[in-house]
C-alpha cells in the first residue's frame, strides 16, 4: 500500500505533464492541417525525364584470327 504514496503523485503529474504539452500543441497550431500531408504522399512527383536506349552498340566486329 506505501507504493500508491509513491504511484498516485507519480501518475498526477504524469497527467498534468500531458495535459500541458496537449494545451501548447493546440495553442501554437499544431492540429491546424490535418489532412494535407496525408495527401501529399499520394500527390505524383514531376514525371521522369525520357530516357533513351542507352544499349552499347558494337561499331566494330572482333578480329577472327
């Protein structure tokens, strides 16, 4: 039973902590937007460059001695 002496202020302040932290998020516009950079990872990125075929091509044919 002595450990809830030790447990309960513990908690308490635990909870204040929280509830002070959640009122500084709130007040400095933390949970103003929401939903945009959810959506910004579904937005496509500038489409890539074409690239041409880059295959090498033999301009010269291997001596057959």
């Amino acid at each position: 039973m002595t450990i809830l002496l030790f447990l309960i202020p513990i908690s308490l302040i635990m909870i204040g902590a929280a509830a002070l932290i959640f009122v500084w998020a709130v007040r400095h516009g933390q949970f103003e937007d929401l939903d945009t950079p959810a959506l910004d990872v579904l937005r496509d990125d500038d489409p890539a460059p074409k690239q041409h075929n880059t295959a090498a091509t033999p301009t010269e044919k291997p001596d057959a001695d």
